[in-house]
C-alpha cells in the first residue's frame, strides 16, 4: 500500500484500474463492484460506455476490468476452445483474451478432432483441470435473477427443457407464450 492506504503496482506507482460498464446495463451494478472492489483498497474507477462500445470493447478484449452482462459457457464441450485456446477466431463478448497455455491448446484442438467419446470426454476433463489450475478468468459477480408471477392469472410458467439462446434456462418459452400451457418436460 502506498502512503494514501490505497495498493500499489510492484514499483510504487498507483493502481487504479477502470471497469468498463455498458451504459444500458444496471448502474447499481457496477456501484456496488466498485464500493466492494474499494474496500480492498483497491482505488479503481467506473467508466459507463455507450451500448455499441461497450460491446466491441468486450469482443476485442481492450479492458482490464469489465462488467459482462452475457451468459457464459453451456453444456458444449467445444466451448472451452472456443473461449480459451489461442488463435481462435470467434466473436465472443466473455473470451478470455490473451490466455495461452500450450497443453490447453493441443488438448483443445485435438477434442475437435476426437472420435471416441470417452477420450474426447478425457481430453475435456484435462482442459476443465488447466483452466481451474490457472483461472485465465475470474467471474467476480453473479446477479441473481427473479421471476415474479401472478398464479392467478396464469400459473404453466416452467424452466424450458434444454434451455433457450444456446442455455438459458429462464421461464420464457415459446410453448408458454403460444399455448398458454406446460407442454414441455
């Protein structure tokens, strides 16, 4: 800590980190990351960014700190890959930018190629092992999400089997919607 009780970098120079935040997200949010962020007396600051910048911001990886109100990694396999191995070439507003492990890298490009599923099931296994020994990425905040409901004027809301936008569990479902009855499992 430097002589303001704040941290400091390694050669005595202030840290103060910036966490980008897109101003079309909960501005309560990111004030309640910076007062718990603050409280490591870490001197950090908000910057609320435009939706579209906020956005090539989070896919081109130019932050340090950011608020990434997107979903994360589904049941696919493939997804460890595409998120954390070098060379990728994919649009992702939650990647892990500038992660690069040799044997996460080998190992994800040989599953793409893997037959058997018990190796392929392996080979995850061991990314799964390098990602937890390394944490390329740390998830600092999980909102909570509420669905509230009058029973009484219509109680067939359900979790959708498998998800909806590649995952999502959430109550909102087509079938609901169109039927206005629990149709799916």
């Amino acid at each position: 800590k430097g002589s303001s009780g704040m941290r400091t970098l390694p050669g005595g120079q202030p840290f103060q980190p910036v966490i980008y935040t897109s101003s079309g997200d909960r501005a309560e949010t990111a004030d309640l990351v910076l007062n718990y962020i603050r409280a490591l007396d870490i001197d950090a600051s908000v910057v609320s960014l435009d939706p579209a910048t906020a956005n090539s911001t989070a896919a081109s990886g130019k932050y340090e700190m950011m608020l990434i109100f997107y979903g994360g990694i589904i049941g696919d396999p493939d997804e460890l890959r595409q998120w954390f191995a070098p060379g990728v070439k994919i649009f992702s507003f939650v990647r892990a930018h500038g992660y690069d492990n040799a044997q996460f890298a080998q190992l994800a490009d040989e599953q793409v190629h893997e037959q058997d599923r018990a190796k392929r099931m392996q080979m995850v296994h061991e990314m799964q092992h390098i990602l937890a020994e390394d944490v390329p990425i740390l998830q600092l905040y999980v909102p909570n999400n509420l669905w509230i409901y009058r029973t009484d004027v219509f109680d067939a809301w359900y979790f959708t089997p498998g998800g909806v936008f590649g995952g999502y569990p959430g109550t909102l479902n087509k079938q609901a919607f169109v039927t206005g009855k629990k149709l799916g499992t």
